[in-house]
C-alpha cells in the first residue's frame, strides 16, 4: 500500500508510521529523517537544506522532490511504503502523483492526523529522538524505561534543535500557509482520512489500521 501521513509538526506522524510500517510491512519514508541523515554526514544535500531546517522553513520543492523520487525508486518500495512529513507544497503533492504515475501507480490513502496548535506545542516540547534508530519519545506522554536512553536499540536519546519554541511557533505557521491546504487537494480526489489525533497513541494506531483494513478490502 502506499500511503500519505498529513499533520503538522508534532502531530505523530512519525510514531504512527514506524507502527503502521510494522503492521504493513513497507518502509516508512520520513523526509525530515532524510534531510537529517545528509547533514549528520555532512553531504552537499545536508548542507543546502540546513539552514531552511534550522530557520524551521521548508526546504526548496526542487531539492526535496528529487531526493524523494530518488528514494521511492528503491526496490523496497515495490510493495509501497509510507510517506511521512512529504508532501507539504501542492507542488510536492503534484510531483508525488508524476512520479509514482510514471510507475503505473497511485496513492491508495492520505491520513491526516488532526491536532490543535496549542497540543502540537507541548508535544514538540517534550520529544526526544534517538540518534541511532530515530525512535521517538515523550517525556510526559511516551517515556522511554531509561532517561535519555532509546527502549528499542539502547542509543541516546537528543531534542530537535528545531523543537525550540521559537522554532516551533514558525514551523506550524509554515505548516497552515503552505501544507494545510493539502487536506482539500486529497479530499477533492477521495483519498482523505482524517483521525483524531489527540488520542492516546494506540488508539491513533488502532483508527489507523482500521482506516487502511477498509481500503485493503475495497482494493
Ligand atoms: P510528527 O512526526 O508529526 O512531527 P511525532 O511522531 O514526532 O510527530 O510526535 C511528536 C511528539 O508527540 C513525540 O514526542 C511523540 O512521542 C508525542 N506523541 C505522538 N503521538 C502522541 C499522542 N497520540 N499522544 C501524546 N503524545 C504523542
Ligand atoms: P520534520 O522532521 O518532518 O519535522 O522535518 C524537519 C525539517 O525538514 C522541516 O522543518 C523542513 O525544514 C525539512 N523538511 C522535511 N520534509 C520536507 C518537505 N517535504 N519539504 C520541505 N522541507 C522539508
């Protein structure tokens, strides 16, 4: 199946795909992940997107587009995958539908996890990644056994420095001027789920199968 997770910064995309990724067994494809991984190694593409990703902007459609289309020709792919944190421009969400119809393929489903602005903030405030296997954590709402030490692979847990507060505020007004309008563009083609997200995660999970269980069949 391939699949779109739509939210804001915050919202659980992240922790939701890793479990969906799971459950489907298909990859699950952060953009935000990609661009972090460049710059931890220092390459040419890190190095153009940092200081977007530390102004809390978006980087260019050109550069995110073909990194994108890069990865979704990896062969792990074939059997779908799912998209977090991309697209966020109509403009991504064009290229997305060139590039998987130059393929003979379609999205199956768009989740749009819904959270109010004021939640996003104390989540954002709270999470830890962990450096290794980017597991994501909350100190509140999803701690990990161990402070700063990540359940799944024993690496150490650091916060965005993205997740400042000044940060944030700019991400989410980036968000509602430039990714927000994607709910309308995937509503118009029958692709939108919306899930409330202010639920506990496994009931977020739980919505999120049900939701992809429904299209399994109609498929
Ligand atoms: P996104 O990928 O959309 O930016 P994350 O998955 O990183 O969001 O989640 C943001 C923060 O909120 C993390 O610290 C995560 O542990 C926490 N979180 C995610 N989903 C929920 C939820 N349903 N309830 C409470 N906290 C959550
Ligand atoms: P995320 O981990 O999804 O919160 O993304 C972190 C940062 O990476 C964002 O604030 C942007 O600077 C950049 N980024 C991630 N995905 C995209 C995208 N689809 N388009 C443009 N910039 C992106």
């Amino acid at each position: 199946m391939r699949i779109v997770l739509l939210g804001a910064p915050g919202a659980g995309k992240g922790t939701q795909a890793e479990l969906l990724s799971e459950y489907l067994q298909v990859p699950h494809i952060a953009t935000g992940d990609l661009f972090r991984e460049a710059l931890a190694k220092d390459t040419p593409l890190g190095r153009e997107a940092r200081a977007y990703m530390d102004r809390g902007e978006l980087v260019p459609d050109a550069i995110t587009i073909a990194m994108v289309r890069e990865r979704l020709s990896a062969p792990d792919t074939e059997r779908g995958f799912i998209l977090d944190g991309f697209p966020r421009t109509v403009e991504q969400a064009r290229a997305l539908d060139e590039v998987l119809a130059e393929r003979g393929r379609k999205l199956d489903l768009v989740v749009f996890i819904d959270v109010r602005p004021e939640v996003l903030l104390q989540r954002l405030s709270g999470r830890w990644i962990c450096q290794d296997c980017q597991g994501v954590y909350h100190t509140l709402y999803n701690p990990p056994e161990r402070p700063e030490i990540c359940d799944a692979c024993g690496g150490r847990l650091y916060q965005r420095i993205d997740d400042r507060p000044e940060t944030q505020r700019r991400r989410i007004e980036v968000y509602l001027a430039q990714t927000a309008p994607l709910i309308e563009f995937y509503r118009e083609r029958g692709l939108l789920v919306t899930v409330n997200g202010e639920q506990e995660i496994a009931r977020v999970r739980d919505e999120l199968r049900s939701a992809v269980d429904r299209v399994r069949t109609r498929a």
